[in-house]
C-alpha cells in the first residue's frame, strides 16, 4: 500500500471520542435539538479553504458544529416517528462497514458481506415465520423495500399475461390494479409512483385503521365485473367510464396489507384478507415497515395469522431492530421475480453461480453499503430470546405510556394499544397543537404531532431498545407539565 495505513490511526480515534461522547450525553441531554438548520448553514458553508486541512482536525470541527443541531434519537425518551435507537452490537458492525468499504453487490467480489447478509437473511425468515427460500434485499428503507417487492408483483403478473415488460415497457399492456386499505402508509403510493403503477383503490376500514376483508372483495368483485369500464380517479372513487374496457383475466391486481398502522399500531385482518385477494388472482404485498417484527413474538400471532401467506413483505431493521440507519428489508416468496424485475447481466460483472444469486439482483442500486452486517450483528447479539424480549418490551412500555396518559386529566387515547403506537387527544385541536409544542419546548421528552380521523394528536411511537421504566416516568411528567402550563381552559 503506497499510504501509510497509519493515517486513519487519529481520524478514528478522535471520531470515536466524540462518538461516545454523543452516546454518552443522550441519556441526559434535550431530546430536541437546540439550532435550527438555517443557524447552522454558515457555519458549515463558509468559503472552501484554499488549501487541505488536517483531517483528525476536520472530524473536531465537524463535531463541534453539528453538536447543537442533532436529534438525540438514541434517547430513551424519543418517541417522536417510527426511529429506533442502535444496538450496541450493530453500531460496532456498522463502523466495521465503513471501514471495510465494500460494495456489497457482488458475491464473489466480496464473498464476506454476502456471506453475512445471507446468514442474516435466513435468520430473519425463521424469526418471522416466512418461508424458507424467499429472497431478502437489504434496501435503503421501507419505501424501497415496498418498491422492491412491487415491483417483483408488476413483473410476475404481467410475465403471466405473456407481456414482456423489459422489451414494451408498461405502455400497451396489461393494465394493472391495485387495492390497499384507506389508512395505508403514502410510502406504498410513492412506491407505485416510482414504478409507474397507478394510485390505489381505497378500500374500506375500520376505527383501527385495519382493512375490512368484506370490503375488499366487494371492491376487487366490483372492478373486476366492471373490467375497464370504471376508471379511479379522485383519490380512488369510482370515477368516468372509460371506453375499451378489459376482460377482468386481462388485468393484473395486486392488493397491499399493512402490518402495524401508523397512529395505532393495528395489523390488518391477514389470513381473511390474503385469501380474498389470492381467490381472486391477486399479488398480496404486506408493508410491515414496523409492524413485521411483531411476527418474532408469541403475543401477536393471532393478529398476524396467516401473514407467511402473502407473496412479498416489507420492514425495517432501523426501526424495531434498532440497527443504525439505513437498512430496510425486501422479502419476496419468488425469487425469479424480483431477479428478472431488478437485475441486470453485463459482460464486466463476474456473477457467482454456486450460490443463490447476487445481491444486486434483489434491490434497485448497483452499488451499496453492506447493510445486512449490522442486522446479522444484532440477531447474532441477541438471539431469539433477545429478538422476542426487544419487541415484546417495546410493546409493553407503549402500553405503560398510554395508562399513564389516561391518568393526566382532558387526555384521552384515541386507539387500542396493540402494538408500539399510542394517539392522543387533549381536547380541541387547538389545545392538542398546544400542548404539543409545550412538551417539545420543555425539551425532556420527543413526541409527535399528527392528524388522525380527522383530528389533531399527539402521536408516540415506541422503538428504542434502551427506553426503560425511568424513561417513560420522565415522558408521562413531561406531558403533565405540559398539559398543567396550559391551565384549565378548553379552548386553548
């Protein structure tokens, strides 16, 4: 090596200093951060210097300057979006990452990583129960998770038409549906956004916010003896016919389940609602961005009987894993699918055919970060006691927030605490927004705003591994307080 290996030796050690240095500060300092972006842009942005500066001196600065703008997300008392906290084992694996530096694409360019990210693969499908031979893409999240088992879905089921997609493109072909309940995540939108995919059809569902099995059938019968002739337009109602209607066998249908809704946690009807779709010809993708872990545990089997049936999934692993970001998991059930969808044959690219396939083949980037290590790291660190301990703690301390809620006076929980999701009222909106911004102000605890069924609330999402009795102590009084400095009025 023509470079001294030595000059990482201070780099790494002042980036490690201020790495646990972060670490060490989250258990006590403000949750929230202290700058607002545009305080810290001309700190960062001033002239590029004219000459190099020493590189260890750079990680200082770097550190220095971003400190007050940081959200201390590993905190026990952030409860503020789906965002996890970091394992200890994983965070180790993920600074080993950086320093190996390899793309992760091809196995036998860098036979180590695909080895890893295969191994954490088949221990992911055994803890939730899916079955043996599914491919497992590590993605930047679940947006691309949901997008890579989509697209899996667009490729299988216009193969099946006879409709070669990566010759014609999607213009002229089979036309293709898609059902999904009302209270779906926009990342599912967005996925069939990116994948030309129309926006789709709202189905009906309950106070939970879980699909309604009866409804979905009534839609997918509806549509499908209506063919072509009853377009969706207006945020899926049934809009203005359109001439040259299709044979329902014509066209491609993929239905899209949720494990884990957003304000209250609840997991979708999945042996009902699979077997509606798949009696009707339709591809099942699951989004469990969150909701999916809850598979690993005993507690939740009956809410997710039936979700192995289902063709494709989609989690996270930076949010109820707690390894750091970004890492989301793509889980398809047909392997030639997601290859033939996602990739791709060159002549420069040395492919290992012992093997099952290149991992290049089952997300959408050529060229990434070793994701699956940390997720290996951390399934390793805690083994399947561990995993289920992890999940089932989460879901015990949302429900100790949400007892503790109840007791605050004008607090009312909006949603049966099922899994790691608490919505609450105070009252009014107005009076909701307010003591909302009082409780991120006082800067001891992180919970955030939201709208649900209309109305506005105080939304906690319960993910990090570290957050413990004390901390939701500390939470529950933070939003007393918040509440007590608003006085008694009620519109306010």
């Amino acid at each position: 090596m023509s470079v001294d290996p030595g000059v990482y030796d201070e780099v790494a050690k002042r980036a490690a200093a201020h790495a646990l240095g972060w670490l060490d500060s989250t258990g006590t300092r403000p949750v929230g951060p202290r700058q607002h972006a545009d305080e810290l842009l001309p700190l960062f942005a001033k002239p590029l210097p004219e000459h190099p500066t020493d590189p260890a001196d750079v990680v200082d600065e770097l550190a220095a300057l971003a400190e007050p703008g940081l959200m201390a997300m590993q905190s026990g008392r952030f409860f503020g979006w789906v965002i996890g906290g970091t394992l200890p084992a994983a965070l180790g694996a993920d600074w080993l990452v950086s320093a190996w530096d390899q793309n992760a694409a091809m196995r036998f360019a860098t036979p180590a990583t695909a080895a890893v990210e295969e191994a954490a693969a088949a221990w992911t499908l055994d803890l939730l129960g899916l079955p043996e031979g599914c491919d497992v893409g590590f993605t930047t999240g679940a947006t691309m998770a949901n997008f890579t088992g989509l697209a899996a879905a667009r490729q299988s089921l216009l193969t099946d038409r006879g409709w070669d997609l990566a010759a014609k493109g999607l213009s002229g072909g089979p036309p293709v549906r898609v059902f999904a309940g009302a209270e779906r995540h926009d990342s599912v939108d967005l996925a069939l956004r990116y994948l030309g995919l129309p926006a789709p059809i709202a189905v009906d569902a309950d106070a939970e916010g879980r699909i309604r099995p009866d409804a979905l059938a009534a839609a997918m019968d509806l549509f499908a003896d209506a063919g072509l002739d009853a377009d969706v337009t207006d945020g899926g109602r049934a809009g203005a016919g359109r001439s040259g209607g299709a044979r329902a066998a014509d066209i491609a249908t993929i239905v899209c389940l949720q494990a884990g809704n957003l304000h209250s946690g609840a997991f979708d009807p999945m042996r009902e609602s699979i077997a509606v779709a798949h009696a009707r010809g339709a591809w099942v993708h699951v989004d469990g961005a969150f909701g999916l872990w809850a598979a690993v545990s005993p507690q939740f089997a009956e809410v997710l009987d039936g979700i192995d049936g289902a063709d494709s999934w989609a989690t996270d692993a930076h949010k109820t894993l707690n390894v750091p970001y970004d890492c989301g998991l793509a889980i398809v059930s047909r392997p030639e699918a997601v290859r033939t969808a996602l990739g791709v044959h060159t002549s420069y690219l040395i492919t290992d055919d012992t093997g099952p396939g290149d991992p290049f083949e089952r997300v959408p980037e050529f060229s990434r970060r070793a994701r699956g290590v940390p997720v290996w790291a951390a399934l390793r660190s805690l083994g399947r006691s561990g995993t289920i301990e992890l999940v089932e703690t989460l879901a015990l301390r949302a429900r100790e927030l949400a007892d503790g809620l109840r007791l605050i006076e004008g607090a009312d929980v909006l949603n049966d605490v099922v899994f790691t999701q608490v919505s609450i009222s105070f009252g009014s909106d107005a009076r909701t927004q307010a003591v909302t911004a009082r409780l991120l102000a006082d800067g001891v605890t992180w919970m955030s705003g939201s709208k649900w069924h209309g109305r506005a609330v105080l939304r906690i999402s319960v993910s990090n591994w570290s957050t413990d009795e004390s901390d939701v102590a500390l939470a529950l009084d933070a939003v007393a307080r918040a509440v007590a400095s608003l006085g008694t009025s009620r519109g306010v």
